[in-house]
C-alpha cells in the first residue's frame, strides 16, 4: 500500500515536470479572406498609348496653334474652322455695308477671340478687343491688356460686336486711308491697320496674313466682290526640292503660317543665323 502511494507521488512529480516544459503556443486567428474589406481599394485607370499613326493622323487634321492678342488662348485648327463658319455670314454683311473685308474682320475675330475662347469674347462678346475709348455709354468690363484692369467694351450678342468693328474703323480718321485700298487687297488692309495703331504687336499683319491665307477666307472677299482670286504663293521647283520666292512683307513668320513649319525649322533648312529676308531670296520650304 506505501508502495502504491509512492509510485504515484513520483509519477505526479515526473507529470508536472514535463507540463512546465513544454513551450506555450499562441493561436493567432488567420483573417477570413472571403470577407470583403471595407476599406476601397484605389483604382488604376489604364490608358491606352496612342499609336504613331493614330498621332499623325491628329497632327494632320487638328493641328493646335497658339493665338495672342487681348487674351493667349491655345486652340486647334478645328475651332479655328468652326468659328469661321459660325461668322462668316456676319462678315460679309458688314464687308457689304461697310466695305471692311469679311477676310479681315474674320481674320482679326480668330486672332482677337482666340477663336471664341478669350475671356473678353466669353465674358462680354467682345470679338475684336475695342476698348470703351471717349463716348461709350454702353455696358463694360475690365481686363488686363496693355495696363491692369483697363475698359472694354460689353455687348449682348456677338453680331453687335462685328458691327461695332466694322463702325468702329469707320467713324475714325486714322483708319481713313485704309478704305482708299482695294477691298481685295487683304495685305495691304493687315498691314494698314498696323500702321494706323490698331495694334501694338509688329507681327500682327503677318499674323493676320497667316489667318487668311492659311483658312482661305479671301474666298469671302470673293463671295462679296463677285471676283475669282486664288492665293498662289511664289513656288519653283529646282533638284526635287521646293522653294518660295521672297515678295514684299514677306517674313520667316509668315512663311512658317503658310508653309506649316516653324520659324527654327526654316532658318535650319535654309542655313540663316538671323530672319532677314531679301526681296528674290529663295527659300527652301521642303
């Protein structure tokens, strides 16, 4: 019987012993992975490269441009085009009534507008950037131009804007000269308002010159006039490669409109230092 007791005094001893040395394991929940998180998870969104033919084919048909003037806006050809439409009948009204090209007017509404996106055209209908000037009784607003927050002129609908050009350039002096040209003669009409102070910007003839030429809106002078012209700009051919011959008022800027290149890439191709031009020169285009 102590026997008995003793075995299982020792067997006891021998049981806790080992209990003590076994290591402790910790069970850790796994996180239920069906369950769906609450937390969003962010979402790329994968845009497809264009291909290089899908790019070209945008240069080639929406070409962008910068216009400057009352407002620096970046457009396309496309807005450039629609804009046209929308007021080409307006021009050729006022190119009846008043005898200011519908190629100007239009040109100077593209260039001025920034093709309709320029704030004064957003916020007042202001086409051409006329000032209010002494006499103005109608609405206006400010805008930064040549000074900060200078007047200009407001009008409720565009066609009141085209008309007020088109009075405008004719009920003042300095722009008297301008109707003695041939109403045909967008050129000469560019660089006349230049010269009577319309502009500040030395390159604004070419710039409207560019316009013209470029959107081919000399068909209106032809609409109005009953007249047939088509620009022919001074091309010969020599040893497959191409070449504009330098007439007057001809500049690397608006030879860069005409010919879709940059100014860089004209002075690289023909080797000049400086954008002088001689009456004669040639100038390879392509």
């Amino acid at each position: 019987m102590i026997f008995k007791k003793i075995l299982f005094l020792v067997f006891t001893i021998l049981m806790v012993s080992c209990s003590s040395k076994r290591p402790v394991v910790r069970t850790v929940s796994k996180p239920n992975t069906n369950r769906t998180s609450t937390k969003k998870q962010p979402v790329k969104e994968v845009v497809k490269p264009k291909t290089e033919t899908s790019v070209a084919q945008s240069k080639e048909t929406n070409t962008s441009e910068e216009l400057v003037a009352t407002s620096k806006v970046s457009t396309t050809s496309d807005d450039v085009k629609v804009y046209i439409d929308r007021f080409k009948e307006v021009a050729k009204h006022n190119m009846k009534e008043h005898g200011v090209p519908a190629s100007i007017t239009l040109a100077q509404g593209v260039l001025e507008s920034g093709a309709g996106k320029g704030r004064l055209c957003t916020i007042a209908n202001n086409h051409f950037g006329i000032k209010c000037h002494t006499g103005w009784t109608g609405e206006s607003v400010s805008h930064d131009d040549d000074a900060a927050q200078e007047c200009f002129r407001k009008y409720q609908d565009p066609s009141e804007s085209y008309r007020d050009h088109s009075l405008f350039l004719t009920s003042r002096s300095r722009y008297n000269g301008l109707f003695n040209l041939d109403k045909g003669d967008y050129k000469s009409w560019a660089r006349g308002l230049k010269a009577a102070g319309y502009a500040t910007d030395p390159k604004y003839p070419d710039k409207l010159i560019g316009i013209i030429e470029r959107y081919q809106l000399y068909e209106y002078d032809n609409e109005v006039l009953n007249r047939d012209y088509h620009f022919q700009p001074e091309i010969i051919k020599e040893n497959n490669e191409f070449y504009h011959v330098v007439e007057k008022g001809d500049t690397l800027y608006s030879l860069s409109r005409k010919y879709d290149l940059t100014v860089e890439e004209l002075k690289r191709m023909n080797n000049m230092s400086d954008n002088s031009l001689s009456i004669d020169q040639k100038i390879k285009i392509k």
